[in-house]
C-alpha cells in the first residue's frame, strides 16, 4: 500500500496552509474545545488552494478538486469505492447546513491532495486535543482520490412534506422517486439519505479514510444513514481503461459513456434544463444489487451468453465482431434466429432501443459476508450519472419487463442524488442553491 | 486493475495442461452432468505442475504453491483478504473429505499461478456445460495470491463428541478451545468451522475469485459457515514492507515476526511437538474485533499515545527512539513516572512481558457498512500465526486482564484452524493426517 514510512504530507507542507477552514462547529465535532478551538477561526471558510508536496508518496496520482464539474463522475473510474449517505438531524438550520457544506469542501479539498481534514492534522493539534484527523491514512498518497458530493431529495422536501431549509421552491421537477422496479426488494434504511458522499480512490484506505473523517466532521449535524464498500471497480470511464468484469464473469459497461466524448455527455450526463442552480450537475443513481451468483454459475455457458447477448470471453456481441464493436440487432445465425436475443441485457439496456438514451456507469463489485445458508451475499452497487432520473428509469422498465437476466437480480438498494456541478475555488459545493 | 483485455493465460496455456484434477464429485459441483464429466477423469488427481506464462499481465506476481510450508503465513503480507470457513455436510465420509481437499489443492495449485480452476477455465468447457470457473478473474493476473487451507478442531471432533471421519486420535492435545476473553460478545455462527481458507492477493478481485471458486468446487460437500473481506494489510511479514496503519491511525505490527527471522520462525510459529503429522504446521488465530472508532476519535491523543505505549506520529515507543527501537520499560519521564505505562498495549503485549512469547501476525482493516445510529461497522480482523493455541491465550489473557486500550475493542468472531505443512508437488493438503 505504501512505499514510504513518512507521515502524510500534511506535517510538513501544512505550515503553508492559512489556520482556517472548518468551522467552529466542524471544530468541536472534532472533539477540539470551543476554547481551544476559537483561535482557529480567523480566517473563515476557504478551500485549500496550494498544491505543492514535499513527501514521496507511494500512490501520487492526483485530480483536481476544482472545476466545471465534480470529481468522480468522468474521472478514469479508480479501482475502490465507499459510498455514504447521510441524514440531517432534526435541530439543523439552514445555516447549520450551509456550514457542513463549507466543512465537507474545505476537508475535501484536502484530502484529494493527499492531506490531512485540517492544518492541524493527525498528530499536530498537541496533546491535549483529540487529533483533527483520525490518521489511518498517513503515509499515503491521495491514490487519485475524488470525493462527489450529492443531494438527497429529501434536502428539498422531507418526507412528511417539511421545507426544512427553505429549499422545496428549488426542487427540480425531474427529481421524482424511482417507480417501483421489478425485483426490488427495498430496505428503506439502506436507500435514501438527505445528502450522499462518494469516495472513489485505487486505495480502499484513502477511500475509508475520506468516507470516515467525513462522517465525524458532521457529527451534532449528519448522521451516517447507509454505507457500501465497493472492491472491484465494473466499468471503466475511459477510453485508457480495460473494461473490468463482474460478478457473472462479465465484461461489464463495454458501452459505457467515456470522459473522452464530451458532447455524449452533454448530451446524457449534465443536467441543462431545469434550476439554473442544478445545471452543470447530475443525477447519481445508485442501488445495490444482490447477484445469485451460485444460481448463475449452474448456467450453461451458451445460456449466459443469451442472456447477455454477448461472448462472455471476448464481451463481443453475439452478432460477431469483438468487444466495440456495434451489437447488430437484426443478424440471424445459422438456424435462422436472431442472434441477439430481443429478451437479452444488451437488446434491452442499447441506446437504440430505448430512444437513444445512454448513461455513465461507475458501478463496482461488492461481497459483504454470506447468509445462513453459505451463499455469498455478492453483488454490483450499481452507480450511474444521467441527466435526468426518467432517463434511468425509461432504460430499466424496458430491461426489467422482458430481460431474462433480470430474474438472478435483485435490488436490495436504490437512491438518487442530484450532484452539484463543480466548485470554483473559494467556493462550496452546491453553492448556487443556496444564493 | 489490469491492463490486458486478453482472457486469463488459462484459456491460453491450458492446452498443456493434462485432463486431470477435479474429482467426479468437484466436476459435478461445477455442474458438469456426469457422462459429460467422466471423460476428464482419467488421470485422477494432480497438483498443476507446470509454472510457464504465456500472456502478459497486470500483476504477475506469483508465489510457490508447493513448499516446506503452506503460503499466506510468512509470504510478505498482501493488500487483501478474503477469509471463508466451512462445515462438512452430514452425510460426507472420510473419502469424501480426502477427496474434497485433493480437489481444492488442484484448484488452488493453478490459482496462484493466475489459472482458472480448471483446465476447461471459464470460457472453454463448450456451450452446453456451465463452466468450470466463474470467470470475474479473467485478464487478472496471479496478483501474489496465496492460499492457506485450515482443519478446524471440529473436523477431528464434531461439538456432540462424533469422531466423523476416524481422525479424533490425531487431534493434537494443544488445539483446545480458546479460554473465554475479556470482551467477548462472540457470534457463533461466525466462529469457528471445520475447515477454512485465507486467500490473500494484492487484488482483491483476485482474492474473492479464489475463496467462491472453491467454495462451488465444494458444493455438496462443504458448506460456507462464515467470511470475512479485510481491505487493508495491518501486519508486514517481512522487512521488506513498511508498517501499515490500523484503523486507529497506529502503526501496528511494528514489532511483527518477519519471514526473514527462520530462527523466531522455528521457535514461535512452526508447530514441533505434538502429532507427527502436524509438525511444520502452525495455528492460525482468526478474530473479528470490532474497534469504536468514533469513541477513539474523541480521546486526547496523549490519551491514545499512553493507551498504545508508543507515539502514534512515528511509532516509536514513548521511552524514546524511532519506530524500531526496542521499547525500554524501565525508562521515566521529567516527572519520574515510567514512560511506558504497564496498562498500556505494547507493555501487556511484547514479549518480554510474556515469557518471550510472540507471534506473527496478519491482520487487515475491515468496514462492512454501518449500525442503526450511524456508526461503521469497522475493525480489525486480527489474523496470528503461532505454534501452539496456549501461546496465543497467554498474551491476549495478560492483555486483556489489565489492558485500558481493550475498552476500544469488541470481538465478535473467534476461531483457531490447524493449518498443516506445506504440500509437497503430487500430494494433497493435510496429506500426513490421513496416512
């Protein structure tokens, strides 16, 4: 995991770092006293805006935190992921939540860079304070780390139909509930949350360790309402990526959307109509899928490559050619069939049967233990980037009503989130909606 | 995770590979029907002998499979761990078990060479059979896998007193239960079990791929009892590797056994007395200790450098020194108290406080989602490797009698697996047991 026996950048380089960031509030969460806290303060909210490192780190690849859009939807999907959403408690203002907005950046801000939450770090604060950061990341590198923040639809409108923060006026009008999909089977605690943290990194410890330090930095504001660790990234978002394999065997996500077609996203991913205050965004879906993986592996080979519509080796599609190339829907094999089946995954999912629409996927394998019967509880957390919930929606009903594949599935998880566009420097994520 | 979008070399190299391995029963676990399945029986068991590669791989790490002892216990720590035990179904005989773990040594001989589990592998069995591996390893490459076969005490003696398969003579009088321990809240359908299997990789693709593999080869036979993912490496196993965190933010492991000491090898972890066929075997101590973060977060960290007994920055004992200077116990601060408290981890710990006992260890972090009100659900699966149980209960009972930093840690989870010497090329696991 590292190369180094340094400590993080952070007791080095931090010296530069201006004593200001989280708030007074962020600061206690810490478990800093308002005393000794208050000397911190000065200089208010700001980004960390320096990039310089002192340390060799053994995992240096770094992205920008900065820019048009966030973080960790087109960066080249990095191998680890945790997910987090989270709850407001009920005492929380309006201000309050503008405040762990201002926190969460500032800290991740940070931590993107391979940093400590604070200037004062994991072994600066002194001995008399509990360290501003839990440490477990010390000594390594920001392992190309992107942190994605996102809001819940109940941030608008709570469930039982509160305007808790003034915001119900800036829902967009897209941003409905999912309709009730085939082979949902949903655990309401794991689904939903006001506001979502995805933490993407090619170390699960950089990954944790955002996730984690997050997490506390709410506390008295956000509770922790569901998580998932990802091990295995499923799709990749670049041209420069192999595309990985499932929980099936599959190649999956072979035609996913990439980083490198830019007017496909725009065309699929960026929100453009609606709140000017959402456009520049996305909606991320996310669900948890359970895999009958033990179910699928007594398939002939044959059957999982119907059910699929493509070569399970080679991930071509069964009408020939390889892997990029163009499933042809109408070609027949010998007997006269078609040799993309119409009730297969690809036939269903193409953007030429569902009115064009495409999505960016960014899913990842996930094996949480086995139930009491010795079969692993294993499975796809599902994660895509669209530009509108419906466009999600379309695509699945079209896959859920005649996809065999469906059947070895079943979704134990689901939630969307409309990510803010990106964060200029000096500012905080999701800005504009609070303007 | 890769950067070759060929298949695994298996479909590849397999060609030179003699049909031969997998039992009739393991082909049937695959789903094979038997007429189809006979005809790969001729050759009956073999371990996959030969080592050449003909694809290139993202991570062609490869360890030995064969050896004096088995891998995965001084092989320098991976990344990642996929832990899994099993119960033996009622009606399995003796026969069977041999011929269970003659399969999952041909499996696991062609694992870690980066194979599919079987010659046919995943894509390669034809059309109408399910295939042989389930394929979500393909295009990875060995990723330094290793994997470490276990007897769990219940395999000589079933918990009624049931000697199942002859074998309740050979049990060794040291592999007794575990005496109860402080903070115990222990889960017994995750403790314990007949048999068992660490498999470490760099990959943790790679690592899944394994323990499911063998999991299916098993079905019929072996029933998975429980499995533990570990994200991140807590121990190095050689002095090669740099000191891991844990969870807490420490370094842990510092004063770790390491594979370039055979001499502390040959006193603390390779079992000598005891029955023959154990002999050149070790314990394998597996514990799931779930660690309050959030209550750590809140200390002091002077409170969490005096719990420990070392510094948590460097990782050098209080009395002074770096990381590796031998913790002197009888050194006192400015104030003349010692500076390393007696309650404090490394004092109840190190070896010169346990009659020179020490052990190898082999933990990993792991986070497997949340609680109701919002806490991870994460710790340390704490992994040891030592001669004799009794070893092991002697440190962690000095330990816990007195130790302030077990307030922080809750174990859920207990086992002890006998793990047999290594496997010498055409014989099997735990060969000598059955001789």
């Amino acid at each position: 995991m590292t190369e180094s026996s340094q400590p993080r950048p952070s007791t080095v380089a931090d010296e530069a770092v201006p004593e200001q960031g989280l708030s007074r509030r962020g600061l206690l969460a810490l478990g800093g006293g308002a005393g000794l806290a208050a000397g911190a303060l000065a200089g208010g909210f700001a980004t960390a805006a320096f990039t310089s490192k002192t340390t060799a780190l053994s995992d240096t690849l770094e992205y920008p935190f900065h820019g048009e859009h966030q973080g960790g939807i087109v960066t080249p999907a990095q191998d680890r992921m945790h997910f987090a959403a989270f709850d407001l408690r009920a005492d929380v203002t309006r201000d309050d939540l503008i405040e762990l907005l201002q926190d969460w950046t500032y800290a991740a801000s940070r931590l993107v860079m391979g940093l400590d939450v604070s200037a004062k770090g994991a072994f600066g604060g002194g001995p008399y304070l509990p360290p501003d950061d839990t440490g477990e990341a010390a000594g390594l590198g920001p392992s190309g780390l992107t942190i994605t923040f996102g809001f819940g639809r109940t941030l608008f409108r709570a469930e039982d139909g509160a305007d808790r923060f003034g915001l119900a006026a800036q829902l967009p009008a897209e941003f409905g509930p999912l309709p009730k999909m085939v082979n949902d089977f949903m655990d309401p605690a794991r689904s939903g949350g006001d506001l979502c943290i995805q933490a993407c990194a090619n170390d699960p410890q950089v990954a944790v360790h955002a996730i984690r330090n997050l997490t506390r930095i709410g506390f008295g504001r956000s509770r922790l309402r569901w998580s998932q660790l990802g091990f295995g990234r499923t799709s990749s978002t670049s041209t420069a990526q192999v595309t990985p394999r499932n929980l099936f065997g599959q190649k999956d996500g072979t035609n996913n959307l990439k980083a490198e077609e830019p007017e496909r996203l725009t065309e699929h991913v960026w929100i453009s109509d609606g709140p000017v205050w959402s456009r520049g965004g996305s909606y991320l879906v996310a669900r948890r899928i359970s895999m009958t993986i033990e179910v699928w592996d007594g398939l002939q080979l044959q059957e999982q490559n119907r059910l699929l519509g493509r070569d399970k080796a080679s991930g071509a599609p069964l009408s020939g050619g390889e892997e990029f190339t163009a499933p042809d829907f109408a070609a027949t094999d010998a007997g006269g069939q078609l040799a993309i089946d119409q009730r297969s995954h690809v036939f269903r999912t193409h953007p030429d049967n569902n009115e064009g629409i495409a999505m960016l996927r960014r899913g990842y394998n996930f094996v949480d233990g086995n139930d009491d019967i010795g079969r692993l509880d294993a499975g796809l957390f599902f994660v895509a980037f669209v530009k509108s919930p419906e466009r999600f929606a379309k695509v699945h009903q079209n896959m859920a009503r005649d996809d065999m594949f469906v059947e070895y599935l079943k979704t134990t998880s689901s939630s969307v989130f409309l990510i803010p566009a990106g964060i200029a420097e000096g500012e905080y994520v999701g800005q504009a909606l609070f303007g």
